[in-house]
C-alpha cells in the first residue's frame, strides 16, 4: 500500500471523536493508538487532535459498537469534512475483524490524501 505522503505541504490533521463508550466491543483507545503508530511507520506523521475547535483535514468518529450513538450527531457539526466511522467491528459498510480495524482505517486515509 502506498500513500502519496510526499505531497502534503503541511501535517495533515484528523479530529478524533469518541462514543461514550457504554457497550464497547472494541478498543477504541487502542485503536487510535495503534493508528497512530501505523501511519508513522509509513513515514507519515499525521496529528490525532480530540479538541473539537481545531481545524482538521477529516474526522474520525469511533464507536464501540455497531449501534454507533455518536453518528447522527457528529456527521451534523463536522459536516465539510470528510468522515471514516469505525462501529465495533466495522469501518464505514464494511464489516472488519478488530485485528484489521487499522489497516483498512490507514487505506480510507491514504484514499482521501
């Protein structure tokens, strides 16, 4: 997998959005973390900011399950960017093993860079 990193002018910024959490069936946490430290093996630095006034280039919203609370409501104020959703076991449509939770969260990155 390859991702035209070379052409970013700056750090490239995606808004991290939690559910509350109250059913996980994953690990949102780690999810991130590990994203994180996907993308940095990549050779891409990319900044993971919770802090909802911050401009971003994209929003993650991770819910722990696939009733996905968060949805609706964050789809609504962060509308102009573009939205991967992780739903327990699912990114966007499509069901995923937790173990390929980040591989396809990096592939849904590199698509929108």
């Amino acid at each position: 997998m390859t991702c035209p990193f070379g052409l970013l002018e700056s750090m490239f910024t995606i808004g991290v959005r939690y559910c509350g959490g109250c059913n996980p069936q994953i690990d949102r946490s780690r999810i991130v973390i590990d994203l994180r430290e996907g993308l940095k093996k990549m050779g891409l630095e990319v900044e993971l900011t919770t802090e909802k006034e911050r401009a971003v280039d994209m929003v993650l919203i991770v819910n722990g399950c696939k009733h996905a609370c968060l949805e609706a409501k964050q789809v609504e104020s962060d509308c102009g960017y573009p939205v991967i959703s992780v739903r327990g076991e699912m990114v966007d449509d499509q069901y995923v093993e937790e173990g390929d939770i980040i591989k396809i969260l990096i592939q849904r990155i590199c698509s929108f860079i």
